[in-house]
C-alpha cells in the first residue's frame, strides 16, 4: 500500500538539482534500510553530478547506561552542523527515533542553545520520518528543523474527515482502550479511576479539543501514513466484497449464509486484490499496477515552525510518476518558508562558489568532482552559463568579449579610402602619378637637349609612363575587394614593375656597353642601340607577363573574407589564389632588380658626364631595401595591415627610382640649363 521508492529518490535528485545544491550531508539509520538508501541514492548522485560531502549512520535505539556511546556519537554529528564544509542542505533517511537523535545532538553540542545559527540547513526527510512526540519529549520544539523540505505519501483529507476529528471524545467506545491513552499521553492528564487519587489539576474532563493540541503531538489534517492505512482498510474490505460477490470455489457459506472470515487465508485475498479499483471518499482512484504496488507518489511539503513548539505543513511540490516523462516533479518555491539564518533568500549547498560565465571548471586533484577550481576561459572561446565544465569557441563571425561571457558580432572591414591610412595612402600616390607626370611633360618638353638625348630618351619615357602606372595601380589596393579589382591589381602591379625594372636593368647594361664600343676593335659595338634596349625590355616583361598569366588561368585571386585574422573584424581582402605563383612574381621581379644593381654597381665609376649608373646603384638599392623588408612585414602583418604595407612597398620603391633617377636630371634641366649643353658635356670628358 505504500508507493514505490525509487520515485521519492528521483525527486529527492530533482529538488537537488532544482536548487543548485551540489554538495550535501547524508543522515541515514544504521541498518539494511539506510545501506540499500545510500546504494541508491549514490547510483543517482553519480548521474547528475551531486556529492555527498559526509556520511553520518545513525543508531537504530541507545540505551541510558551506553552514555559514553551516545556522547560519542553525538559529538561526531554535531562536528557537521559546525565544521565549515559548506553543506547546508542535509539529507535524512531514518525513522521517528531519528529525529529524538537529532535533538539529544542540539541539546549536548549547545545546552543554552545560543548558538543556534549554526542549525540553519535544509533539511530533506523522506517518507519514513514523522514528526510526533511523546512523553519527556513533548516540550522539545522544532525550531532545528525550520523550512525543512519533507517528502510524504501523497495524501488528501476523506470526505468529513476535519469534522470528524473535532467531535472525536475519548468515552465512545468504553471497550478501547487506545482513544482513552491517548487523550491523557496528548493533554497530559489522567482519567480518575475507582480507589486511585486523582491528580490536582490534572483530569481529563473529556471535553479537550484537538485542535488545540500543537502539530507535533496532533496533526488535525490526514498524514500520509494515515491515507496508506485508510485506503489499505478500503482495499481489503473491496476484496472481501469481491470474494462474497463471487461464485467461485473459495466462498464458503456457514449456516447462516455468511462467509466464515477466521478460515480465510490472507494469500486468498490476492487476486482479489490485484483487480481492486475504486473511488475513496477523498474522490481519488485506488488501483494497483501490473507490480501489485498501488499507483500514487508523494507530496512535497514545507514545515513551517511557530515559537509555541508548533508547526504547519504547507504542500509545495510533488512527484507524480504517472504523469508526462519529464513533468513528474513540480515545486513551487514562492510557498517555501526557509529557515531563518536565510532570510528568505535561496540556501547556496555547493561545495565552492560558483562559476561565473567567462569561467570554467577545473577540477581539484584527490577531491571529489563536485569540488573544483574556476579558471578563466582562453582567448577566443566563452562560457555563457554558471558552472560550465568547459568553454566554447564564438561562432566564425562573433568573437569572445573581454569577460569571455559573450560573443560580439565582428565589424566587416577593409582597407578604404575613408579610414586615415587609405586616404593618406592614396592622396600619396596621386601625388606622385602627378609628380611623375609633371616629370615625363619635362622630359618632352626638353626631349632635343644633351641630358635627355644622352640616356636613350625612348627608354626614359617608357620607364616614366611604367613609374606612373606603378602608382597608379596602388589604387587597385584600397576600397573593397571586388572581383575586377582582385583579379587585376596583383598582375597588374607585377607586370607594370617588371616594365619599369627591365627598363632600369636596359639603361644600366646601354651605359656598360656604350662605353666597351669606345675600345677599338670591339665586335659588339653593332649591337649597342636601340634594338638591344628594346629586346631587354620585352623579353624580360613578357618572362613576368607569361608568370601572371599562367596565374590568372590555373589559380586566380578572388574576393574572400577572413574571420580569423584580426580577432574583432571579418576583412574583406582579395584571396590571391595560388601563394605560390604570388612569391613568383615578387621574385622574379626582385631578380631583375638584384640584376640591374649589380650591373650599375660595376659601371657606376665610367666616365661620363650623364652617367646613370651611379644614380641607378642607389635607386636600385632602396628598391631592394624596399622590397627585401616587404615579405617579413608582409608575413607578419594581419588583415588589412597586410595591405597597407603592399601599398606602401609599391609607392616606396617607385618613389625611389623616380627620386634617385630622374630628380639630379630634373635639377639640371630646370635649375641649372647650363650644365644641360654639349660643350659642358665635351668639356667635362
């Protein structure tokens, strides 16, 4: 008659993990029972991360002269209630002794019970444990076990059940004996008998109300102990009515037709009792499952304590296995009364604080799960709940905030004209395109004078119109990457700055040459001119437009975004497609320059009066600087940085070539026009 356990050990988890209470102190009996509790309960521990921070076994009786045991074992128990383990949720599996133990444990660890804070926990009692007293004990209160949380059979009054209790007289039955023991245990009085002196204000009149008595000597409501048997009374007088209903064998009528209940076995009552269903007078269903268990589950009830050594219980929950899997329990915490250390606010049972997101756990060695360190969580990952076991990455487009408690949406970025470095960057390379125009304008304009004539002027302005496109094609670099711009701006920059080298490396090896044809009886000399300028430029610039070419059909750049680079922005940047064919064309182009410098290096001392290798020694050589410092910049610059210092290296080695070369020229032509004449050029040989 009483409803399977193993529902009461899934609330008890549940209430648990309703609460957050991790780490919790186990009060069991000491016998069969407590031993098959603790297996159970730690087989459901185990599953939903909940410790037990101590065991505690609780004697089944003591007797008076084992004082030295009992002290013993109450100072034991009392060391939980004041050692700060951190547990203030209790659990306790025992019977109506345990409580009388839990007391005698209040009463030697603090006599004066002036330390009574200490007792503030939260008390989980399974269905075992009631709460009456008798005797010495009936002026004990239970102010220890204020707010405790109870878990009870699930019970509901019969109908009349309240009016029937108040009306309940100790002289209605004179043949029972226990109504009359009980009305002088409960109002501690005594009935006067024939030749017995009574008691000075000690009779029992008969009149005593009930409800006057406090809860812990009477409950006027029907407990769950009390339903058990109600309904167990109704059970087995169901069955005996289905057995005389019955034609079967078993009936067996004496003389007056009656079935002679004192030859009936109670095995006999079984079948009948498997097919019991009915309605009780609390207008509730009686059944037994296919375990031959009655269906039901508990309530879960709060006790409220009073000063005058009453209290009240209040129902707030319940565990009900035949409803829906997962709506089984239910509780209602606006109704919990907790104790008063609390101040109404939730008790905190864990074994260390908790977690906080952006924090992970860590556990601690040699100590149980449920004990464990918080450590924050790496760059780039969150944790976004309490008590996390471990942190997770932000999705590709959201990164971690500075307290790893959240991820934040990336801002898209690139490299555009509105931000300061693209505009500066471009305004620098409008200049210089201006300032290369200005100086090609120059060149034409004074095309018939010596300085000009002297340098192969087809040469001059070829590397003049390939210097302006360099800085040009900068600005392919900055605004957004679309698919045009990716696919031009990389072969375009290579093939514009192999022109412009070729151009330098055919100027340098011209002047090498021109002044070998001054040595008598040299065989080349026919070859110096403009064939041989001509054929350096085209074949070293189609070398490089044949790479980029070869690039643009196998593997060419497109328009990607990465969201791994830089931790707070998604950039947009052009993915070059093929890394490989890229450092291609850097190195050959820087071939070319490394040529070109060793060749004006050899020619720079020839005499001449418009000489260029000097010139192109050091613009070759800032060229190189410029370049060589490029690809560990490069590599170790992220998102658009990476960009801007491609920009930078473009405008700084054309500015080079176009400072070194053509500045000491453009001195000469506008400044000082008399050094620009062929008698000065005679004179100066």
């Amino acid at each position: 008659m009483v409803p399977n356990e193993a529902p009461q050990y899934m609330g008890i988890v549940r209430l648990l993990r309703h609460f957050g209470w991790t780490w919790v102190g186990l009060f069991v009996v000491n016998d069969n029972t407590g031993e098959h509790f603790l297996q159970t309960l730690e087989q459901y521990f185990s599953r939903n991360e909940i410790c037990a921070a101590f065991t505690e076994r609780l004697p089944q009786q003591a007797h008076m002269y084992e004082w030295d045991i009992i002290y013993d074992i109450a100072s034991n128990i009392y060391a939980h209630f004041t050692d700060d383990n951190k547990a203030r949720t209790f659990i306790l599996y025992g019977e109506n002794l345990t409580i009388t133990w839990l007391k005698t444990v209040m009463f030697l660890g603090d006599p004066a019970n002036k330390n009574s804070t200490v007792f503030g926990k939260v008390w989980i009692m399974t269905t075992q444990i009631d709460f009456m007293l008798t005797g010495l004990q009936r002026t004990w209160d239970f102010q220890l076990f204020q707010g405790a949380i109870s878990f009870t059979i699930h019970s509901k009054d019969p109908l009349g059940f309240k009016e029937f209790i108040q009306t309940v007289k100790p002289y209605w039955n004179k043949g029972d004996g226990f109504i009359k023991d009980f009305w002088e245990q409960a109002f501690d009085c005594s009935f006067p008998n024939p030749g017995m002196p009574t008691r000075a204000n000690g009779s029992c009149t008969g009149e005593e109300k009930l409800d006057s008595l406090p809860g812990s000597l009477f409950e006027m409501g029907m407990t769950g102990h009390s339903y058990s048997i109600y309904n167990a009374v109704h059970a087995v007088a169901h069955a005996l009515h289905s057995m005389y209903s019955s034609r079967s064998q078993h009936r067996a009528k004496g003389n007056n037709g009656r079935v002679e209940l004192q030859d009936l076995q109670p095995w006999q009552l079984h079948s009948f009792l498997q097919g019991i269903s009915f309605n009780n007078s609390a207008g509730e269903i009686m059944l037994f499952n296919d375990k031959r268990e009655v269906a039901g589950g508990f309530d879960i009830v709060n006790m409220v304590t009073y000063p005058n050594r009453s209290f009240q219980r209040v129902k707030v929950g319940s565990v009900d296995p035949s409803v829906l899997k997962g709506k089984e329990f239910a509780i209602n915490e606006d109704l919990i009364v907790w104790h008063r250390v609390f101040n109404q606010t939730l008790p905190v049972s864990v074994c260390n604080d908790h977690c906080q997101p952006g924090y992970q756990k860590k556990r601690k060695e040699a100590e149980k799960f449920c004990c464990y360190d918080c450590v924050s969580c790496p760059e780039g990952k969150i944790s976004n709940q309490k008590d996390m076991g471990y942190c997770f990455q932000c999705p590709e487009d959201e990164y971690s905030s500075m307290d790893r408690n959240g991820c934040i949406p990336k801002t898209i970025n690139f490299l555009s004209y509105d931000e300061t470095i693209g505009s500066s960057l471009a305004s620098v390379a409008i200049s210089f395109s201006l300032i290369t125009a200005l100086v090609l304008a120059i060149f034409i304009k004074h095309r018939d004078t010596p300085i000009v004539k002297a340098n192969n002027r087809d040469l001059t302005y070829t590397l003049l119109i390939s210097l302006l496109l360099c800085f040009l094609s900068s600005l392919l670099f900055l605004g957004k990457p679309v698919n045009v711009t990716c696919f031009l701006r990389q072969p375009a920059f290579g093939t514009i700055f192999s022109v412009a080298v070729s151009c330098v490396l055919a100027k340098t090896m011209i002047v090498s040459l021109a002044f070998m044809a001054t040595k008598p009886g040299w065989r080349m000399k026919k070859w110096v001119g403009k064939r041989l300028s001509n054929s350096i430029v085209l074949s070293c610039s189609l070398i490089q437009a044949s790479i980029c070419t070869l690039w643009l059909a196998s593997s060419p750049p497109f328009p990607d975004l990465d969201v791994h680079s830089v931790t707070e922005e998604i950039v947009v940047q052009c993915n070059e497609g093929s890394v490989a064919m890229f450092y291609c064309v850097l190195g050959y182009m820087g071939l070319l320059a490394f040529a070109s410098f060793i060749v004006a290096f050899l020619a720079r001392k020839l005499p001449d009066s418009f000489n260029e290798a000097k010139f192109i020694t050091f613009s070759m050589l800032a060229f190189c600087s410029v370049w060589g410092s490029f690809v560990p910049t490069y590599l170790s610059s992220r998102g658009k940085d990476m960009v801007a210092v491609e920009v930078f290296s473009i405008l700084a080695s054309s500015a080079g070539l176009l400072g070194c070369i053509f500045a000491p020229k453009c001195y000469i032509i506008v400044l000082r026009p008399e050094l620009n004449s062929r008698e000065q050029l005679r004179r100066k040989k």
